[in-house]
C-alpha cells in the first residue's frame, strides 16, 4: 500500500482540511505503522508548485510553507513513520508533469470543475498553470506508483484524471505486462465530511474566502472558536430529530456534520441528542468540542512554528527519501517515451 497526498501551502490550515483530510492521513500512518506491513507507506507533501497557479506573494508562500510544516506535525503527521516534504525539493513533480503533458488531452482539462470555479469569469487571464495544474496533480500520486490517495470530495475529479492519464500512458507506451503507472485509487473515507463556509452553506470552507469568519482555522485560540461559531450562519428553527428534517438549511446540515464528525459521531445519534433544541443551545456545545479537539493542536503549533531549523530540517530529509522513492518511475517514463538520456 502506498498512500500519497498533498495539500496546497497557502494560509492556514483550517477545519474542512482536517476533517476533509489531514485527520486521515494521519489514521492511515498509524494504522500503516501498526500493521508493519513491509514496502507500505505514507508519502504526504506540500504542493507548493500548485500554490503558484494563483496570483501570489512569494514572502508569504515561504511563511506559509513552513507553517504548514509545522501544523501537519502538529496534527499528529510524524516525520519518522511518514515521508513528509515539499515538491520544489524534488523536481521530479516538474519534469513528470512535462512529460504527461503529452498524454493527457485538451478536453479532459477542459472538464475540471476547479478550474471554471478559480478562473471564474476571467478564464483568458487565468494563468497557464492553473489550467495544467490537474497534469501536475497527477504526476505527483504517479511517480509514487500511489494505491490510495485520501482526499476530501472536491479533488475526486483530479484523481479520477490521473487514473485516465495513467490509463492512456500504459496503453501507448507500455507493454501489457510491463505498466509504468500504477492506477491510484481516490479515498474518500465516509467521514471525511465536506466541511462548508461557516456563512454560506453552499460554499466549501475555504482558504481563498476573503472572510476570517467563514473558517476556523487550527491557529485559533479557544476564544475565536467560540466567537466563529456563535457568528456562524443559522436559522430560526430548532433542530430536527432525524436527518431527513436538515433538508434545504444547508448551514444548520453543515454545523451538525462538523458536531460529528469532531466528535466521531453519525449525524443521526448528534440529532438523537440535540433535536428539539434550538442554536442558543447547540453553538456553545459545538464550539466546545472543537476547542478541545483544536487546542492541544494549535499549542503544538505554536510552538513548532518558531524552530525554523528543525522544520528545514524535517522538508530536506523528507525530500531525500521522495527523490528516492521517484527516482525509477520518472526513468521508466522518459524511457517508454523514447527520450534519450546516455
Ligand atoms: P487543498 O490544499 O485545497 O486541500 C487539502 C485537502 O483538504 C481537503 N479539503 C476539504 N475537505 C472537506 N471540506 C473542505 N471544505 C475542504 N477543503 C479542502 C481537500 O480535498 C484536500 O484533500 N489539489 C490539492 C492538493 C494536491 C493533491 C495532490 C492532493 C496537489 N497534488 C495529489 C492529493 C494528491 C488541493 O489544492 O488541496
């Protein structure tokens, strides 16, 4: 089992990446651990390469880049039992991206739902990166011959286009017997629930949405929780007892998923709980089973953030390990293309 993913190091991390993906990198590491499996591992990354597809400053991508570092050892991602790293140390990302560019076509990027969403209105002035970026999302699960890549619902499409793109390369380029590419397999566990903006039900929590009051993030103290949720968007009623009675309050449907999935419960037994009471009652018990959950994380952050030279340290041997790891895939590739190379 080779688990690989990553996550973009632009802002904080913030409660849809954990409950959507961090808190289960971090159970398959310990569960891959634990069963000492031998050739099973976990490969997580940050996908600074991708943070460029947008405008950016590049003071604050080195910042937030070593932030993330540090929250990804915070939330439990242990640098000893996981290859944790960043892709501008291990140029194998860029070359296989090129290289795949080759086969992935036109119109399968022209269907990615990412791209009309960040592009918006201004698709001619989107950058080039941000339309090829999906080739680069591929190339970093294929060059690890990734089986499962966990990920939150949004990037299911992504991986279902590196499945084609690794498809469409055994097929030209390879013998039958002898694939280059492994094909990932998406891991959307049945927990990892889609978390939504705190003021729009309709809108995933998001590091790009221009209010701090939409998110919580993993840096924020007990009384901003509090404050974020007390201020997150509801309605009138009461909550219901059984699922079915969430229908059309997609904000009330996203505070109860977020109540279970900190607290590990289904939806159904949060409701056999709380249903018949109305949000006074509710935002205070779910701001404190985050503070909780979030507190031990966030003074862990804290701390980590300031030794610079231990999260240096952390990305360079991780990015050692992965050039290793990549090393005989991106050969194989440049070999079934024909490129010589002595
Ligand atoms: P990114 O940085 O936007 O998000 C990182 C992970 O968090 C999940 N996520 C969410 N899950 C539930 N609810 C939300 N509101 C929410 N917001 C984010 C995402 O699904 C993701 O799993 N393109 C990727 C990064 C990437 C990648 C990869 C992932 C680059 N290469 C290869 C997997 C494999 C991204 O921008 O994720």
């Amino acid at each position: 089992m080779r688990v690989v993913s990553g996550i973009q190091p632009t802002g904080n991390l913030h409660l849809g990446n954990y409950l959507g993906a961090i808190r289960n990198w971090v159970k398959m590491q310990d569960d891959i651990a634990a069963s000492g499996e031998e050739g099973s591992e976990c490969l997580f990354f940050l996908a600074d390469l991708h943070a460029i597809s947008m405008p950016h400053d590049p003071a604050e991508l080195k910042a937030g880049t070593l932030e993330m570092v540090a929250a990804l050892v915070a939330c439990g991602i242990d640098p000893d039992k996981s290859v944790l790293f960043n892709q501008a140390q291990v140029p194998a990302h860029a070359e296989l991206q090129w290289l795949l560019t080759g086969t992935a076509r036109m119109g399968w990027l022209n269907r990615m739902t990412q791209f009309k969403d960040k592009s918006g209105k201004n698709r001619e002035g989107a950058s080039l990166a941000l339309f090829s970026y999906p080739v680069l999302q591929a190339a970093d699960v294929l060059l690890y011959q990734a089986t499962h890549v966990p990920v939150g619902d949004d990037q299911k499409q992504h991986l279902e286009l590196a499945r084609d793109i690794a498809q469409k390369f055994n097929n030209d380029f390879c013998e039958d017997d002898a694939p280059v590419f492994t094909l990932p397999e998406p891991y959307i566990p049945p927990q990892a629930a889609r978390i939504m903006s705190l003021r729009d039900g309709s809108a995933k929590m998001s590091k790009s949405d221009p209010s701090e009051m939409s998110r919580i993030n993993l840096s924020d103290d007990a009384d901003t929780i509090m404050k974020k949720v007390k201020k997150a968007k509801s309605d009138a009623d009461a909550l219901p007892s059984e699922a079915g009675g969430l229908e059309g309050r997609p904000e009330a449907l996203n505070l109860v998923t977020i109540y279970a999935a900190i607290t590990g419960k289904s939806v159904e037994a949060v409701l056999g709980q709380f249903g018949g009471e109305g949000f006074g009652k509710f935002k205070p018990a779910l701001g404190e089973v985050l503070v909780e959950t979030l507190s031990p994380i966030s003074a862990r952050f804290r701390e980590l953030k300031e030794d610079r030279e231990s999260l240096d340290a952390i990305l360079a041997r991780g990015a050692a390990k992965a050039r290793e790891r990549g090393a005989r895939t991106l050969d194989n590739t440049y070999k079934a293309l024909g490129l010589v190379r002595g």
